[in-house]
C-alpha cells in the first residue's frame, strides 16, 4: 500500500507546529543566535520553558523515541514531517526536545541501556533536563574508527579511560558523555570497542578547547577537543556489551544521519522560499528576475532536486519504522546522507546568486546554508565513505558475468532468442 497522504490528525499537529515555529521560535534565532549549546540562563529559560510546555500540550515533545523505547513519538516518518518544520530554525529542535546530538544518544540508551542507565541518563534526556555529548572523533583520526587510540583499562571492579576526544559536539553543557574506547587491542577493532556512559564532572576530564565553527569566535564553539586522563568509572558504565561499539555507533549514527536529512528539507525550502520571493521582487532590465529564463531555471532545478530529496527522506524513514533495523536500511540512510549536502548547496547557492550582492552578506542568512552544507558533508562521516558504504552494498547484488562477454552482449541475447523462439519464426527476416 503506498500513501502520499498525512493523516488529518497528525496534518492538524503539523499545521500548529508550522505557525509556532515560525511565529514563536524563530524570533530566538535572531535573539540568541548559536546559543542553544550554551549552558541555559534564568534569562534565556524564562523565555524557553513556556514554548516547551506547549509543546508537550501538543503532545509534541521528544517524539523521536516510540513507546517501544521509553518515549512518546509516532516513528521516523512521521518525526520526518515534523522535523521538515523545525529544520527552519536553529532554536525549534531545543524547543521540541530532538535536538542532535540528544536524539541519536537517546536512542542507544533505549536500545542498549540497562534500566538503571535508563533512568540515569535517558530519563532526564528525555525529560528535557540534561544535555548530552557523544565522544568519538580523535584529533588523528575521524572517518577511520579503527585507527582510535583512547584506551579504556579494567582495574578491578572500574574502567580507567585515558586518551583524546575531538570534536564531541555540545560537551561544554552535556551533563554525560559517551565514550567511545579501545578495551581489547589485541582483536580487531571491530570487537575491541566499547561504548562508556561517563558523567561529565568525572574527575580527569578536561575540556581543552571549544572548536567553533566558521563565523563563530574562536574557542568559544561546541564542539571540543577533551583530555580523559585517568578518568576512572564504574563497571555499569559500560553501554551494551564489552566489545560492541561498532554496532552501537552504527546504530547511534543511522538515526543522527537521517535526523539532520530531515531538517535540511526544511532549510532548502527556506532558501527557496527566498529565491522566489526576491525573484518576485527585483526588476532589471525591464522584467521581474521571474521573467528570465536563468532564474527560472534556478526555481525549477531548486524544485526538483528538493522533491526528490524529500521523498527519498520520507521514504527511507518509512523503512525504518517498517523493518526497525538500521542495518538494513544503512545503504538508503548513506543515500539520504550523500545527497543532503549537495542538494542544500545548490540550492542555497542559486538563491545567494539571485539576492546579489545581499545574497552574501552577514545580513542574509545564505551563506551561513551554504556552510552548513559543508558541515552536513562531514559531521555523522564524510560524503567519500558513504559513497564507498552504498556502492558495497549494490554491488552485493550482483555476479561476475558468467563467460567472457558481458551478459547484455547483443550478439549473445540474440542467440538466445533464437533458440527460445526460432522454431517459430522466419529467421531471414529482418537483421535475424
Ligand atoms: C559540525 C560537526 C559536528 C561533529 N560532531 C561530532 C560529535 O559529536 N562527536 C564525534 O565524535 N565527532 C563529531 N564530528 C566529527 C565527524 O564525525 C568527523 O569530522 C568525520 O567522521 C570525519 O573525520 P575527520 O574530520 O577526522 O576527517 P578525516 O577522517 O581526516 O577525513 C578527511 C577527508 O578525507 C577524505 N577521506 C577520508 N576517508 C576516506 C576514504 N575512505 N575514502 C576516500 N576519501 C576519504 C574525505 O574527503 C574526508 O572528508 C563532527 C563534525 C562536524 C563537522
């Protein structure tokens, strides 16, 4: 059964979450720009809290977990049609509790947690009152997990973590980290991993710098750089099993990956909605830039690589909830992830190209799209090993051809067609 079709009920949610985001939310982007991995002041929370208890009123709030793992949601597809919403502004995923990294953290606590680490850590996550940080990146080494360093050491009943951490995105306000280390280096790195649940106050940890993106002043960012110098945990720290980092981390990525798929839909319809409303707008040279056949083709190409991006999303999120297993669905989340960049790049690139000279400034938010591209074709993997991660697994269904020509060599199939249907037919006609 295929449905292009939302269901009343929910399209009324949809609806509402629509008008508040842009009425309500919005307005925050541009009164606390990139503040929403700060720690939260009495100022900001006065403001904050009110706009999450509608919110949950509308039943709304963290629905990227189901009730199968402890949250409320209504499954990916359906988080997809909402997060096409908040993807327009950078404070609506705070405001509606499925900000990364918190969604994809959230959701191998729920899947991998025991009980007492959900109610330590996912709990709260969910609750809204507590940020979280996932540590997995090392200053030499990113796309390659196997080549991580930081060691986690069994020391009786504790684990003692000592190593470096880069780019563990929001770690100056997460109250808990996620490590992930090496505790069997004698194995091959794919079962001497594990994933650690450590409280961020845990004596030897040390924030040594706060990496910020472009535009933003420098060591004041989110993303950090983190010394665990002798940081020693509890044996219940351990997430999963010993040795199953891997499958956590694919798993954790999977819903990250597809999370930032969805909200970039909603940035390149913002950039959009602003080609075609300056297209509207600005007259040159006798004619509205509507008129002219470059800007329409920036409008149409714009539309269509959009809707295809959409569905793709949409479709893949429908696979999720149907086979609830990211493994198989792994080659369409790379697909979903590959993609993104580009189609926000263009996309945002042609609009800056029809604002002119605006279209560039820090007083439009283009550039700063354009940016983001450019960080959604790294963060959660680079596009290179996606690529690499779709081609395997199409080329698994396929075989070496059988003899010396490829099996679609016309002289072959027309060979064979004689022998299927000769008997039956003149074989003088035609090139027969
Ligand atoms: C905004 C942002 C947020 C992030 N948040 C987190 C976080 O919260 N936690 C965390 O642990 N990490 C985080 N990261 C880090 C991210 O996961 C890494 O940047 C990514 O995995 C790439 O690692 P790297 O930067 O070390 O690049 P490298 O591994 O050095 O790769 C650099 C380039 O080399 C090329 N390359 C690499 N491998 C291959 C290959 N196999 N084939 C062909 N080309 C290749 C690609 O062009 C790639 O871009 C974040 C990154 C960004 C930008």
């Amino acid at each position: 059964m295929w449905d292009f079709e939302t269901d009343p009920e929910y399209q009324e949610k949809l609806d509402w979450a629509s008008a508040f985001v842009r009425e309500k939310v919005e307005p925050l982007d541009f009164l606390f720009p990139h503040l929403q991995f700060t720690p939260q002041t009495d100022e900001l929370r006065r403001i904050i809290d009110p706009l999450k208890d509608e919110v949950r009123e509308q039943g709304l709030w963290a629905t990227h977990l189901g009730p199968e793992l402890g949250g409320q949601g209504y499954g990916q597809l359906k988080l997809a049609l909402l997060n096409e919403i908040l993807g327009r502004s950078q404070w609506a995923s705070h405001v509606f509790g499925t900000q990364a990294p918190d969604t994809g953290n959230a959701e191998i606590i729920a899947h991998y947690g025991t009980d007492e680490q959900k109610a330590k850590y996912l709990q709260p996550l969910l609750d809204g009152t507590c940020f979280s940080s996932y540590s997995m990146t090392e200053p030499h080494a990113g796309a390659d997990p196997t080549q991580f360093k930081c060691r986690a050491e069994k020391d009786g009943d504790e684990w003692v973590i000592n190593g470096y951490k880069y780019f563990s995105s929001n770690a100056p306000t997460a109250s808990f980290l996620i490590v992930m280390c090496v505790t069997n280096p004698d194995v091959s790195a794919y079962n001497g991993m594990s994933m650690f649940l450590v409280p961020s106050d845990t004596p030897g940890i040390t924030l040594e710098r706060n990496v910020g993106l472009w535009g933003e002043p420098l060591n004041q960012g989110s993303h950090s750089l983190i010394r665990y110098e002798d940081v020693r945990v509890p044996e219940e720290s351990l997430l999963g099993g010993e040795g199953q980092a891997f499958v956590i981390a694919q798993t954790r990525l999977g819903g990250g990956r597809i999370h930032h798929a969805m909200r970039t839909i909603a940035t390149a319809q913002k950039a959009i909605d602003m080609m075609c409303e300056r297209a509207l707008s600005r007259e040159t040279q006798g004619s509205l830039l509507a008129d002219k056949q470059f800007v329409q083709g920036y409008i149409a190409d714009s539309y269509a690589q959009l809707i295809q991006f959409r569905l793709f999303v949409l479709y893949t999120a429908w696979e999720i909830d149907k086979y609830n297993d990211y493994k198989r669905v792994r080659k369409d989340i790379a697909v979903a992830k590959v993609v993104m960049p580009t189609v926000l790049h263009d996309i945002a690139w042609r609009a800056m190209q029809v604002h002119g000279a605006l279209g560039t400034t820090n007083e439009m938010p283009l550039f700063g799209m354009i940016h983001g591209a450019g960080v959604m074709g790294l963060a959660d993997g680079p596009t290179e090993v996606h690529k690499m991660t779709i081609a395997r697994q199409v080329l698994r269904n396929y075989r070496p051809a059988e003899g010396m020509w490829p099996t679609e060599w016309i002289p072959g199939k027309i060979e064979a067609a004689k022998e299927q249907y000769g008997h039956l037919i003149e074989l003088e006609v035609g090139n027969l």
